[in-house]
C-alpha cells in the first residue's frame, strides 16, 4: 500500500461550444480497493450524468464533458483518496461561445470586388427617350398542372416571362376566366 499519486496530471483545455472534452490523467497505486476518485469543478463536485461521465479502471482517470458550453469553463480538479493520504490534479478548461451571426467578411476581397461591381458610376447611363423598344412579352416556362392534390393541400404556380427590364408589365392570375387576387385563397 502507498499514498496516491498522479503518474500523469491534467493538462489545461481551450475549445469552442457544443465539442466534446476528453480530461485524462494516470493514477498509482493500481489495485488499491481503498482508492476515491472524486472530480470537482471550481472546487465544487461535478454533477456526473447525461454531459459528465467519469471513469477510473486500473491507473486510468478519465472525464468526458459531452457538448460544453461556455458556462462548463473552470478549473477541474481529480482528487484521488485511500487510507495513505490524497493527490491532486488539476487543469483549466477555456469554452469559447459560438458568434451566432458572422458580422465580418470572410472574403474580404470578395467583398470589394461586390462593391466595384455595384458601383452604379463605372456604368454609363443612355436616357433614350425618343427610342422606345416595345417587346411583346413570352413565357419562357410555363406553369405546371397541379394534379392528384387533396383537399386542403397547397398549390404552388410559378412561370418565367420575358422581357425582365420592362418596367410596365403587368402579369395577372386568372382561375377559369376570372382573376386571381393576392391573399384570395380560390375555390
């Protein structure tokens, strides 16, 4: 029989949210019966469960933390106990949050490149106001048939017109013969 000690001890973790972290570190003497692993976290116990899992076989400690949070931060503490004495190991585990929006460019050349393009000066402006084109408008898809729906089910139509630049089409919806409103659920 001898005191506990710790062959290997902690070492600290830095991550980002919702990875798993994997705490690990060797303990002597094997075989002790007498041997208590307890883990604490900022020196109180850790809640073992569903996201906690300890473990302890042979000279193996171990503690998984399943999904961490930001909130799982702190300093993690193995605590080995038998009739001889104690050892501690200790280590500090750093848990990021994830950024939910990304407010930066991760192109940033990608992004001046959007603004050359757009800038409405590099383009020429004709005002042709003797020259009006007039182009009959054309389907170039046409809706499709809707078959086999059941009552209560929803009906999508869509179609592609041309001319795209004609500022003065109107296209209008009709259901045998009669016009189709917007919000009009039809019958």
């Amino acid at each position: 029989m001898q005191p506990p000690q710790f062959t290997r001890p902690l070492h600290n973790i830095e991550t980002v949210e919702l990875t798993n972290v994997h705490l690990e570190c060797r303990l002597q003497p094997v075989g002790d019966s007498t041997m208590k692993v307890e883990w604490f976290v900022n020196g109180r116990p850790v809640k073992t469960g569903h996201r906690f899992r300890p473990s302890y076989e042979f000279d193996y400690v171990a503690l998984d933390l399943l999904g961490v949070y930001p909130e799982d931060s702190g300093v993690y503490t193995c605590q080995a106990r038998n009739q001889l004495g104690e050892a501690v190991t200790s280590c500090s585990v750093r848990v990021h949050a994830k950024k939910d929006l990304l407010l930066e460019s991760q192109h940033p050349e990608g992004l001046e490149r959007i603004q050359y393009l757009e800038d409405a000066s590099r383009y020429k402006r004709h005002e042709l106001v003797d020259e009006v084109v007039n182009v009959k408008p054309r389907f170039i898809t046409a809706p499709k048939n809707q078959e086999n729906l059941r009552e209560g089910q929803h009906a999508h139509f869509e179609c592609k017109l041309e001319p795209v630049t004609d500022s003065n089409l109107k296209v209008e919806w009709f259901k045998n013969g009669r016009p189709v409103t917007i919000g009009e659920k039809s019958f």
